[in-house]
C-alpha cells in the first residue's frame, strides 16, 4: 500500500493507495481505478461522486498534486 503523494504513478491503482475509506468507496462506486483517472477529472466532476464533497475534492487535489481546477493553465 501506498500513502497518497504527488509522485505517484499515474498508472498506480486506487485500491493500492491509502486513502480514506469515504474517498475509496467513491471511487470505487465511480469505477475509478487509476490515479491518472482523478488527476484528469475536473473538480466538478469529482463532486459530483456520491459523497465526495468540497473537502474531499481539496484532499485528494492536495495529496496528488494536480490542479485545484481541473483545467489546462491559462497562457
């Protein structure tokens, strides 16, 4: 099992990383399987999982390292 950092694998199953049991649950029931599934998802497609709220969202934005927004950068 693996902590959630920023420098995990995008290739890196879910179900080996130690996230809260809400948040793998979500996942799981979303049929989310790969971290580069969440890092690609908008914010508002995370909240829009069953029980995944604005926390959770912060939470795995903080510990995966990708954008707050979900969207490209802006030049």
């Amino acid at each position: 099992m693996f902590d959630p950092t920023p420098d995990l694998p995008d290739d890196t199953l879910i179900e080996m990383v130690r996230f809260p049991t809400v948040v793998r649950n979500a996942l799981r029931t979303a049929g989310v399987k790969r971290i580069s599934e969440i890092r690609a998802m908008s914010d508002g497609e995370l909240r829009r999982l069953r029980l995944i709220g604005k926390a959770n969202v912060a939470y795995l934005r903080k510990m995966l390292g990708s954008s707050p927004s979900g969207s490209p950068p802006k030049p």
